[in-house]
C-alpha cells in the first residue's frame, strides 16, 4: 500500500479506514515503539505543531499525543475551550465569548500541522451525536488533518491502542474472542465512545466479537450494523447478548466498562431521561470483572479497559492489578499508536 493514502487525511472514526490500512498503522505502531525501546531518534514531524482543543478532562489522551508530538520533534499546544473564544457552531454563538468554528479551525490551520479535538457529553448538553458533528464541521473547514480525541460516538484512538495490544497479546486477530461487556458504575454519565470503536476496530479486524450489556444499554444500531457487515466481510463474527456471563465465556479479551444508556441521550436518539438511565444501572450492581467472572473467560484471557476505572465497581482492584491484566500496556499503547497516526497523516 502506497503510505502516501494517508497524508491529509482526518482522523475521525476507523470506518473511514480500511482493513488494510488499519494494518499499516499498526505495523508503523510496532516500529516506533521498538525504535523508542532502543532509543532510536525518530523525528518525523519536526517543526510541526499539533493543536489540542479539550472540552473535557484527560490524563492519558492529551499526555500521550502531548509526549508522542515531542518524541517526535514536534510541539502539542494544549488550547482550554474556555481560555480561547470558546468554538461554537453556527447558531450557538454568543458575541465576544464564542467564535464560530468555521473561524477558529481555518485560524489554527494556518498554524500548525494538524488540529485534534476531545468533546463529548456535558459541554454539548448530551445530545448524542453533536459532539462529534462539532468535529466534522472542524474538519470540513481546515485545510490540515482533524482528528478525533474521543466524541461522543467515537473514540478511534483508543481503539487503535486495544489492537495494538490484542495483536501483542494473542498475536493474532483470527479466532480472537473478544468481548466488548458493559460494566456497572456510581456514575451514569459515561458516553458509548470507547464501546463502539472497541466493536467497530474489533469486527473490521475479523475477530469473534461479543457484545454484552443489560437490555436497555444499547449501542447505536448504525455502529451495531457497520460490525456485522464488516464481520462478515473480514470472516469474523459478531453477536450480542444481554447475559454479562454468556458473554465472558471462553472469551480472550474481557473489556467490561461501563456507558450510559439511550434514556440519558437527548433527542433525536434518546428520551433524557436519567432516572431511568440509573435504575438500569442500580438493576445491575453484579456486572463488576472481579476473579470469578475473570474464570469464566479463557485461562490465557486478557483484561482490558480504557482507564481511568472505577475501582470496586467495573472491576476489583485484584483484576486490574492482578497478571492478566493488560490495561496499562494498553494505556502506553496510546502513545505509539497514536504517534503511528500522526506520522502517517500530518508529514
Ligand atoms: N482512555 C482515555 O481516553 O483516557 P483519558 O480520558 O485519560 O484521556
């Protein structure tokens, strides 16, 4: 494949990307870690800047394209929504305090290399699928690569990382069970971000997908059709079910994480309806990944999340910290996948 494909591309969700090109991203991935193991110099996007916009709050995603820029040769700028004239989209605006995304995007564009964004959730009054038209219109108006930090649909760079370490865990994406299990938490407000580009990365790589969540937490059904026809087409499979131990049987990778339910969403795709959302959560106290659902899943298995955890609720400190846990390599994951995307797509 010609790596020229990805200069100038966005970076928004992996269903822009192709199997095959997911698998070049990888294999650039596996190539700066080993070359930062070594102490190799890989200063591929000296002088370039990457602008960092968050409208929520971060460790892993804003320290590792942060490090990864520096690693690099190049510099990440760290921008607060709040310290800047906060970007609005037409018909949002409010004089002197917001400015129009159109602007500010063409603005940052004549600056720098690349323009990435996080936003989801509260700073777009959970109205499921805005926060993630706020980084396409971004997109539409610059000129340099868009990429996506985490909106509320999806969250490509995290995704990029759990293939990462499934790749370095299983060493194969063929006849990996992987199950994607929704997990309780105290708090309900938690967007399906990670969970569809968990399915989404998982489906397109042709491995045996399971979906597990108590009936009521579904994921959006244009995420759920994408992974059964890209399952399909990659000679995987992919299933649902509403049992969280069903779903943990014989399973190789176990990333149980909480996400909030259709009844928190506004409209057009939710009711806003947060009691309800908490009764399904409160219904559902059981659905913790402590040792014995861990036994209910292949004894080679994996446990994965996306941190940052709650501890004594979607898992026991005894798994997350025990041997088959591989959150924190999936965590250092970020740093090389990312660097991968960033070398390909802003050069
Ligand atoms: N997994 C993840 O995106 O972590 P942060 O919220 O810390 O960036």
């Amino acid at each position: 494949m010609k790596t020229e494909t990805f200069r100038g591309r966005d970076f928004l969700t992996l269903l822009d990307y192709t199997k095959e090109e997911v698998e070049t991203i990888l294999d650039v991935a596996f190539e700066l870690k080993r070359k930062r193991a070594l102490g190799e110099k890989h200063h591929l996007l000296e002088d370039k800047t990457l602008f960092m916009i968050f409208y929520n709050q971060s460790l892993r995603t804003r320290n590792s394209f942060e490090a990864g820029m520096t690693q690099m040769g190049g510099h990440a700028h760290f921008l607060d929504p709040s310290k800047i004239y906060k970007p609005a989209r037409k018909g949002h605006e409010v004089a002197y305090s917001t400015e129009r995304i159109s602007d500010v995007s063409r603005t940052l564009a004549r600056m720098g290399e690349a323009i990435a964004i996080r936003c989801y959730g509260d700073p777009v009054d959970w109205e499921y699928g805005e926060a993630h038209e706020i980084i396409k219109d971004f997109a539409k108006w610059s000129h340099i690569p868009v990429i996506n930090m985490e909106c509320d649909k999806y969250h490509p760079c995290q995704a990029m990382a759990d293939l990462m370490t499934v790749k370095e865990k299983m060493g194969t994406f063929k006849g990996t069970k992987f199950t994607m299990s929704w997990a309780y938490s105290p708090s309900v407000h938690k967007p399906r971000a990670v969970p569809q580009s968990a399915i989404i990365a998982a489906a397109k790589m042709g491995m045996e997908v399971t979906l597990a969540h108590p009936k009521g937490m579904d994921l959006d059904p244009e995420v759920l059709g994408a992974c059964e026809q890209m399952s399909g087409d990659a000679g995987g499979s992919f299933r649902v079910t509403n049992d969280f131990e069903d779903g943990l049987k014989g399973a190789h990778v176990v990333y149980p994480k909480a996400w909030c339910a259709t009844p928190l969403f506004m409209e057009p795709v939710g009711q806003s309806d947060p009691k309800k959302t908490q009764e399904i959560f409160d219904g559902h106290k059981d659905w913790i990944c402590d040792k014995e659902h861990m036994e209910m899943a292949d004894k080679q298995a994996i446990y994965m999340h996306c941190l940052p955890a709650d501890r004594g609720f979607e898992v026991t400190d005894e798994v997350l910290d025990g041997p088959q846990s591989a959150a924190f390599d999936e965590a250092e994951n970020r740093l090389h996948a990312q660097k991968a995307v960033m070398s390909l797509i802003m050069k």
